[in-house]
C-alpha cells in the first residue's frame, strides 16, 4: 500500500485517546476512517462529526463489545459497508487491568484475553478477504509489558504477547497482499482507571531513557508509517516508548 492507495480503515476502540489520535491522523493523510466504538457513544459521534466537517463522508461508526463472540464479524461487514471497500484494520481496543495471582476471575481472564487476543484474531480473520482484495494493512497495538512482564498484571501480559505472536504468524498467513504489523508502547497516557501514584510514575519514568512520558501523536505517527509509507514491512513490532525497552 502507498501513501496514495488506502481508502478506508477501521479502528477499533477509536473514539478516545490513542484511538481517537490515530483515526484523527489517518484521516489527516486523506484516509476514510470506520471508528469502532463500545460504551462511548457521545466521544465516536463527536469525532466523526468533526471529521465530516472537514471532509464530508469520510467518516463512519460502528458499535459493539469486541467480547461477545459475533461481533467482529459484523463489525468488519459493518466497515465494508461503510466505503465499499477496507484497506486497513487498527486493532487498538484493549482493557487494562491488574489481576492479582490467587484473585483473578474467570470473567477477568475472559475480558482480558477476549478484548487483547482473541477479538483481533476474529477482526483479521473477518478481514482477510476484503483486505486482500484491496491489498490492505493491519497494525496491531501491544504493550512492551508483553516482553517485560508488569507486576500484578499476568494476564494483560500474556494476551498482548500472545497478540505479539499472532501479528507475527498473521503475516506469514496473510502475505502477499495483507502486511501485518505491530506497535508497541511504553508509556503514552496513563490508564483511566488506575491510581497509580506519583512513585510508581517517577520510577516508570527514571526508567525511561528519553524520560518522559509518550505522546498519542507518537504512536499514530508510527501508525500512519506502517499503514501507508512501509511497503517493505511485514511482521514487525515496533517500540515506541522512549528507549524504556533497552533498560534492563
Ligand atoms: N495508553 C498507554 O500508555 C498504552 C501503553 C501501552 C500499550 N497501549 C495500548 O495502546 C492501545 C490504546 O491505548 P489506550 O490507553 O488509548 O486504550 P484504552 O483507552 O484503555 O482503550 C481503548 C478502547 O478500547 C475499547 N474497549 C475496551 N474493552 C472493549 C470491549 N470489550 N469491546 C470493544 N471495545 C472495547 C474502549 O472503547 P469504549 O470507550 O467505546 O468502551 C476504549 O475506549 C491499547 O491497545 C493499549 O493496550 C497503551
């Protein structure tokens, strides 16, 4: 694909933070973007209205639980529907939780691995035929905590490098027409629903080469690079944290 050729990609979890900066930057490059959404409905509506605004029809929604086993099959007829076509699939939807060893529910677990691992599985899949109609891209969005395992969070881990595993056979599977890649940040913005303290940030940070904390634009930046200007690259996992991957 070249920075001429895509047309439409789906982003899933796209209406806030990192999503939303990643739709709002595809979209800048002359991208028609499908924003997926689950529970925020006012944040994806919103977004599309000003991307419609600066371009008109070049936006779209589609809501669903990405846990609920039909909906990734709907949600990519939904993006191809959307434009007529799909060129790329951003699998940024995720939730975030800690798990401690010996508190850790069934229903946990099934979240983590089902938002993490087993929905993008479904996308791609789902993907495969018209992506490789349109020789399309995917980028999926891991964690370096895949590689260095964050106390307390066994599960998120395990999924986002089973997710790291995946990218890498779905590129095989997928080739010649579908590049799959990854990203992987360090820190970009700290979770919503964790309370981290001032310590626990400053240690991530003294941790961190470049020592401070990422920006949305860098990983969407880096989104942009893999979906439209990286013809040649298939497979790959990209950090984008900072340098925090070197430090031991
Ligand atoms: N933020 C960071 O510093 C950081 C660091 C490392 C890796 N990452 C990765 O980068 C990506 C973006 O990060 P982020 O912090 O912006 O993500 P986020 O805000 O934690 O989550 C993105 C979206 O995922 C959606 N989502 C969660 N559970 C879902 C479900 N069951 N079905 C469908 N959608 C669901 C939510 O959509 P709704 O709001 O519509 O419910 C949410 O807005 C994630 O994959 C994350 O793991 C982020």
């Amino acid at each position: 694909m070249t920075t001429t050729s895509p047309k439409s990609v789906l982003i899933t979890g796209g209406a806030a933070r990192v999503g939303a900066m990643i739709a709002r930057t595809l979209h800048a490059s002359g991208v028609n973007v499908i924003i997926h959404y689950r529970s925020s409905a006012a944040a994806a509506n919103s977004l599309i209205e000003d991307l419609n605004a600066i371009r008109p029809h070049s936006a779209a929604v589609v809501q669903g639980d990405l846990t609920d086993s039909q909906t990734p099959t709907g949600v990519i007829a939904a993006a191809v529907d959307a434009f007529g076509e799909l060129h790329g699939l951003v699998n940024n939807a995720s939730s975030f939780y800690p798990t401690p060893v010996g508190s850790t529910s069934v229903e946990q677990f099934d979240d983590l691995i089902g938002t993490n691992f087993k929905a993008p599985y479904f996308l791609m899949q789902a993907a495969a035929t018209p992506l490789r109609e349109s020789r399309g891209s995917i980028v999926n969005l891991t964690d370096i905590y895949a590689q260095r395992p964050l106390a307390d969070h066994p599960v998120y881990c395990a999924a986002k490098a089973a997710l790291v595993s995946l990218t890498r056979s779905m590129a095989r599977e997928l080739a010649p027409d579908v590049r799959v890649n990854a990203i992987s940040p360090g820190a970009i913005l700290w979770p919503e629903n964790e309370s981290d303290d001032d310590a626990t940030r400053n240690s991530i940070l003294d941790r961190t080469p470049l020592q401070r904390i990422g920006d949305p634009s860098d990983i969407a930046n880096t989104a942009r690079f893999l979906m439209l200007d990286a013809p040649f690259v298939t497979g790959q996992i990209i950090a984008v944290d900072g340098g925090r991957s070197v430090v031991p």
